[in-house]
C-alpha cells in the first residue's frame, strides 16, 4: 500500500510505502476501547473529598451519659448518623491511573491507525514546520492542506514555532510520533503526519499486538 507525499502547498512531491501489518487487517475496536479508557482514567484529577468524623467542626465532648436517660447511645455530636456529621466511606482523593500492558497500548493505537486509514483521514506531508510564532500561519498551513476541525499532527520531534502556533487552535494538537496514544487519533477528524513520523510508527508497531 502506498500514499501519496504532499508538501505545504498540498503538492504531490512523492509517495510513502505503509505496512499492511500497522494499518491493514482488521480493526481491534475492543483495543481502541481499553487505551482510550486507560488515558481517560489517567488525566482524571482525583481531588474530591468528604470529612469523615474526624475531620467535620464539632465538640468531641460525649452529649449525655450513656445510660439512664432513656435515649439512643451517642459519642460526639460528630456522628455520622446526626445530622451535619462526618461522612463514612466517601470519595477521598486518589490517582485513578492503572498499569495498561505496554502490547494493548500498542495494539490500540495501531488499531486506530488502521481505523483511520480506512476511512481515508491520513494525510502525509513532507515536512510540519511555519517561519514564524503565529496562529494566523498555521491557520493557513492547515487550510492550504484542507484540514478542517480537529486534527493531530505528527512529527519525529515537535518543531516548537509550530507547537506555539497551533495551539490557540481549537481541536489542533501536534505531538511527536512517540508519544501519540490512540486516545488522540480516535478523538481528531484527520491525521496529518510526516513521513519520517509515519516511518517510525511502522517500525514501532509493526508485527505487535
């Protein structure tokens, strides 16, 4: 399988041979799935909070003895059981991240690739770079290229005037090709990558799971 090379002015100036391995075959939705869900769980906050009895405003002087007087035995006004008392069991913060298996990661991400690649919504270019720190040109690099909407661009490395530049883009990320996750090319319309980005994911995910 073969695409087509374009430069920044959406001129054809060469083609690309891509892997039936990484983007042919069968798409593994239940991977896309498991890496979307894992990156989900690991950009969640995780601060929310309740005062348990420990920690809610209150004497923890006992109100009345605990027998004789005919009411239920109590400890402190802080009881959970009262009203304005501490919670039991609530949310306190933690991380929700998980260990996801370096061979689904992997895997989701060739899948979406190969989603992608299907659908017709990779564009490979010859090279990602603008002359100067501007919305305006990268604005129009991406409509020069017909990308509209959301968008991932993919690079060996993130060429900075760039990376500044698009990022006042609504929907617009660029990232290296090493830390693309399959949370990123399911979530954007088009996938703009470089050539020798597109050649390192191969090499990457070629015959993995």
């Amino acid at each position: 399988m073969q695409l087509d090379v374009v430069n920044a002015q959406n001129e054809k100036v060469g083609s690309v041979d891509v892997s039936d391995d990484v983007f042919g075959g069968r798409v593994k939705s239940d991977l896309i799935w498991e890496g979307v869900v894992h990156e989900n769980a690991a950009a969640r906050r995780g601060t929310h909070m309740t005062k348990n009895r420990a920690l809610v405003s209150g004497s923890g002087r006992k109100p009345w003895r605990q027998k004789g007087t005919g009411r239920a035995r109590v400890g402190e006004i802080r009881n959970p059981l009262w009203r304005k008392g501490g919670t039991v069991f609530g949310p306190q913060p933690r991380s929700y991240d998980y260990a996801l298996p370096q061979r689904v990661g992997r895997g989701a991400l060739r899948a979406a690739l190969a989603q992608k690649m299907q659908d017709g919504a990779i564009l490979v270019v010859d090279a990602l770079s603008v002359d100067e720190i501007k919305t305006k040109a990268a604005a129009e690099l991406l409509e020069r290229l017909g990308i509209i909407g959301k968008a991932v661009l993919v690079d060996v490395a993130v060429d900075e005037k760039l990376s500044k530049s698009v990022r006042n883009i609504p929907g617009v990320a660029l990232v290296a090709s090493s830390r693309l996750t399959a949370r990123q090319v399911a979530d954007a319309a088009r996938v703009v990558a470089t050539k020798g980005a597109l050649e390192k994911l191969q090499e990457a995910l070629r015959n993995r799971i």
